[in-house]
C-alpha cells in the first residue's frame, strides 16, 4: 500500500512538473508573442510616420510648384498683354506709314504732272 501511495505521488509529481511545464512553456510563448506584436506595432508606426512625413514633404513641393506655376502662368499673361500692345502700335504705325506713303505718291504723281 505504502509503494502505491508513493507511486502515487509520484505520478502526481510527474503531472505537475508536466503542468507547470506546460504553462511556463504557454506563458514564454504568450511572452514572445507580445514582444513580437509590440514590435510590429513599433513599424508599423514609424511607417505611418514616415508615410506622413513623405505625404506632408509631397504637399509643400506640389504646392510650390503650383505657385511656381502660377506666377509663370502671371508672367507668360503680362507678357503676351505686352506683345498685343506692342503689335496693336506697330500695326496703328503701319498703317499710318501705308497712308503717308500713298500721300507721298500722290504728291510725287502731282509734281510730276505739274512739271509736264
């Protein structure tokens, strides 16, 4: 009876070394897990960080190319308003120059009879 009772608590032992190993071996797994998943959240959020920080890069360059842009656009506008001046005068001088010239013919024309 004495080996049985022994053998007994042996076993019983033996289960709860099994048992306690079983939850150390859980609990260093759990461990492991957590260490793993806080790492992950750890890239996770300086990818986030660095995908705001390209986004915000990305906004300031659009957004002086845009300026740029626009004051080309003022530039290129106040540009072709002066080309548009300076033909509508060329084209007035033109034309004055054309009536002048056709006055001057017919002067020429004239003086030309008066002399015959």
């Amino acid at each position: 009876f004495k080996s049985l009772l022994l053998l007994t608590q042996k076993n019983q032992a033996d289960d709860y070394k099994h048992i306690s190993l079983k939850f150390e071996t859980y609990f260093e797994s759990m461990k492991n897990e957590r260490y793993l998943i806080t790492e992950k959240q750890h890239q996770n959020e300086e990818s986030v960080r660095q995908l705001e920080e390209t986004l915000r890069s990305e906004k300031l360059n659009f957004s002086a190319e845009r300026k740029a842009t626009e004051i080309h656009h003022q530039e290129l506008r106040k540009q072709l308003k002066e080309s548009e001046e300076k033909y509508t005068t060329l084209t007035t001088k033109v034309s004055h120059l054309q009536q002048e010239l056709k006055s001057k013919e017919q002067e020429n024309r004239e003086l030309e009879i008066t002399k015959s």
